[in-house]
C-alpha cells in the first residue's frame, strides 16, 4: 500500500516537473502558473509520504536515486525561475521605468539644471 502510493507521488511529481521545464521554455504563463501550482502540491503530497523515520527505511537504492534527481531537479528550476524573473524585471523596467522616470525627469518639481549651464535654451522650460 505505502509502495504503491510512494510511487504514484513520485511518478506524478516528475511529469509535473517535465511540465514545468515545457512551460518555462514555451514562455506561456498562465501554463507555467498551472503547472507550478500543480507541482507545489504534489511536492507537498509526497513529503507528507516521506516523513518519519518509518517512511525513509522503508525506500531502496532505486526510489532513493529517484527522490535524489527530482531534488536536483527542483533545486535547478528554482535556480531557472529566479533567472527568468529577473530577466521579466528588466524588460519591465525597460517598457516602464517608473525609478528611472523620476531619476530623468525629475519628480515634477521645478529644477535649475539649466540654468547657466551649456544647454541655455532649456532654461525657460525648466523654471
């Protein structure tokens, strides 16, 4: 019984796993917002399986190499997630820099930056 439920857990844990590698490459993000869901709760499920001292004594060479890989496994698309929202952070930060907004523009306030400087003809509109 705890056999066969181990190895449904872990069976059900890899295939998300190999959808959530899909969907991180595919770009789609509701999918990878799915499937991501989808995994955490079946990581979660199969932890709850593995805990105590009971549960670890009961699992062979094999499952445990299997449990091994989809640590791996779960530690790099951690590692591919955290890369993927930086890069999304910086297209957005290109498409809308708000920071940068202020930085370049001021934040509304009247400045003299121009004013005797090379750039005269921007006086009259910076004050």
């Amino acid at each position: 019984m705890f056999a066969s439920r181990l190895e449904n857990s872990l069976s059900q844990v890899e295939q998300l796993l190999g959808d959530v590698s899909a969907a991180l490459l595919s770009g789609e993000p509701l999918v990878l917002e799915s499937t991501s869901s989808a995994l955490r709760q079946a990581v979660a499920g199969l932890s709850g399986l593995l805990q105590g001292p009971a549960a670890s004594a009961r699992l062979d060479q094999a499952l445990r190499q299997r449990l091994e890989r989809v640590s791996l496994t779960l530690s790099q698309q951690r590692s591919n997630l955290l890369r993927r929202a930086v890069v999304v952070d910086r297209a957005l930060a290109a498409v809308l820099p708000q920071a940068a907004q202020a930085q370049t523009y001021g934040n509304g306030a009247k400045t003299s930056t121009y004013r005797g400087g090379a750039a005269r003809i921007y006086a009259a509109m910076a004050t």
